[in-house]
C-alpha cells in the first residue's frame, strides 16, 4: 500500500522560497503519478502540480505556473516541489496525493482523481 508523507512547510517572508518533500513508500514512483495540493483556511482544496515520472509529464495550475517547479528524487523516493516567491495568499496546508484507479500513472489536475492523501505540511507566508 502506497504511502505518502510530506515535509518541508514552515514560515517564510513574502518572496521566499522553500522546498516541500512528499516521501513515497509501499510503491516506486513509476508506478504512481503523484499531485501536489493546497488548502487554505475556508477555501476549497486547490490542484497545484502533479508528475507521471514513467511518462515524463508535469503539469501545473496556472496560479503557480513559473513559480513553483514539481520534481522528483528516484534514489530518495521523493517527490519535490520548489516553491518560489511565495506570496500570502500561499499560506496553506500542502497535501500530495496519488490515486488508486486503474490508470494511476496519469498526471491529472483533477481533485476527485486522488484518493490516497498525505497528512500536509504547512506553509505560512507572512512578515
């Protein structure tokens, strides 16, 4: 059973940056297409970015796009996501996901494609 657990959230300045680690285990990340999400406060979980390692595809919402950057880290099992001039509006929990339908390595930007969920890592924007 694939299991997922994020790192790396914390506070930071307006234009900062940080590094958000998602640590696979249970499963290689060829077999999994994995998704970065975020949920602020009463807002609605948001898609952010997610990668098909075995199709070579990464995909990102427009709110991030040239902002964040989605990799992965075979030897560590990891998927990154770098996080880059970080605004307030960022503030949120970070989730990544993956899915346990049939065609589980595609890189959807879909909420309701993922069913299978980290516990978050936090990242608060503020000065």
């Amino acid at each position: 059973q694939l299991q997922l657990v994020e790192s790396g959230g914390g506070l930071v300045q307006p234009g900062g940056s940080l590094t958000l680690s998602c640590a696979i285990s249970g499963a290689t990340l060829s077999e999994y297409a994995i998704g970065w999400f975020r949920q602020a406060p009463g807002k609605e979980r948001e898609v952010v970015s997610c990668i098909s390692k075995i199709y070579g595809i990464t995909k990102y919402a427009d709110s991030v796009k040239g902002r964040f950057t989605i990799s992965t880290d075979n030897a560590k099992a990891l998927v990154l996501l770098q996080v880059n001039s970080l605004q307030p509006e960022d503030t949120a929990n970070y989730y990544c996901a993956a899915t346990t339908k049939p065609l589980r390595n595609l890189c959807v930007l879909q909420n309701s494609w993922y069913d299978l969920w980290g516990q978050g890592t936090q990242v608060t924007v503020s000065s």
